[in-house]
C-alpha cells in the first residue's frame, strides 16, 4: 500500500438501527476517504447523526447502504469514545483505564502503558483516579488507551464535547502531533475551530422519507 492510498474509503454510507416500524437511519448518507496522515472531520449539529456513523464504522450498528471499503484490520482501529461513557464512579486509575485497551491482554506491560501516557501528556498521573481528573484529562486518557495497540486509525467520537475552548485546543494539538506520526483519523464535532482537519465531511439528518428503508 503506497502512502496515499486510503486506510478507509466511504461511499453513500447510510448506517442506523431496526425498530418495530423498520430501519430508521438517523443521518443522510455520507462519502469520504482518510489516508495516513489525514484528518477527517465529521462535523454537524448534536443528534445529527455521527456518532451512530461512527460506531458503524467500527461494526456497532447495522450498514443499510453504501459502500465502506477498510484496507486495515480491526486491530489496527483505535477506538476513542467519549469520556462520558466510562463509569467515574469506579475506582479505576488513569494507568488502569490505559491498560484496559491492551490488544487482548489485560496484563499488558506498565511500560507500554506508561508510554502512552507520556504520549498524550499525562506521565504525572498514572495513579490518579480517572474520576478524579478534569474532563480534559479523562480524555487524554482515553486517547492513551486507544494508543496502546498502537493503531494505524484512530476514531474518536466528540473528543471536546463538555471541555472548554482552552482545553479543546489542547486537545487539538496533541491529535495533531498524533497524526504528525503516521495514523489517520476521523473525528465527530459539532464545533469546528478546535481541530485543522485534512477535508471537513457535514453530517445531516435524513429526510423524513429516509427514515425508513
């Protein structure tokens, strides 16, 4: 595979979930490509529909059009949701939470973990409680996690949403300084100015009559 050539290749993607009353596909299909090196940005409203693209892409929820081309393996995908989705009632370390991402093993060395930490800025804290840092911070965390397999792609899924504009610029440029090293990525937002994306992708609600297919 040259270096241009697309890690993942999109066209007419249409992704949703089965009801009683059929398939409803929240967002209107969508076409793009990310090679290594690149940043894609799923920009668009809340409730537009991207996370529910994103986590078809990852194989979580049904495709009902399109087609969705991976030239890497799953294992090579680094999955980062929102911080929000981890229970901070849990009383889970950053280093823990990192380690959790080991690529089936649990058991994954410390220095590996410890690695990924200092990559996204947080060697100081492996033992502080996730729950306990800022919301800037778990994200960091959870981009370190992601790291640890160390992925060819990383997905992430509104990694500003509850932070200020300070902390989303933070964050911006360490993805920046990520992708600088080789992986590409594709990100959902609804705010733009946090993050230079490679090609910004608009995500918009289907029509009433697309709904159901």
């Amino acid at each position: 595979m040259t270096a241009s050539a697309p890690l993942l290749a999109v066209d007419g993607g249409v992704w949703g979930y089965r009801t009683a009353a059929g398939a409803v596909t929240p967002a209107a299909p969508v076409s793009f490509h990310v090679a290594e090196r690149e940043i894609v940005l799923l920009s668009g409203d809340n409730g537009s529909g991207k996370t529910t693209i994103l986590r078809g892409l990852l194989g979580l929820v049904e495709r009902f059009g399109g087609v969705v081309n991976w030239s890497i393996d799953r294992q090579d995908i680094g999955y980062v949701p929102q911080e929000s989705v981890i229970d901070r009632s849990v009383p889970a370390t950053a280093l823990d939470v990192v380690r959790s991402g080991a690529p089936g093993n649990w058991r994954r060395g410390r220095n590996a973990a410890m690695a990924a930490l200092d990559q996204v800025g947080l060697a100081d804290r492996p033992d502080v409680l996730f729950g306990s840092l800022s919301g800037g911070q778990r994200q960091r965390v959870l981009v370190a996690r992601a790291l640890l397999g160390r992925p060819r792609m990383l997905v992430l899924d509104e990694p500003t949403v509850n932070v200020d504009a300070e902390t989303a610029a933070r964050i911006g440029q360490l993805l920046d300084s990520l992708r600088a090293q080789g992986p590409g990525m594709v990100i959902t937002s609804h705010v733009r100015d946090w993050i230079t994306a490679t090609r910004e992708v608009p995500v918009r609600l289907a029509a009433r009559e697309e709904h159901h297919v």
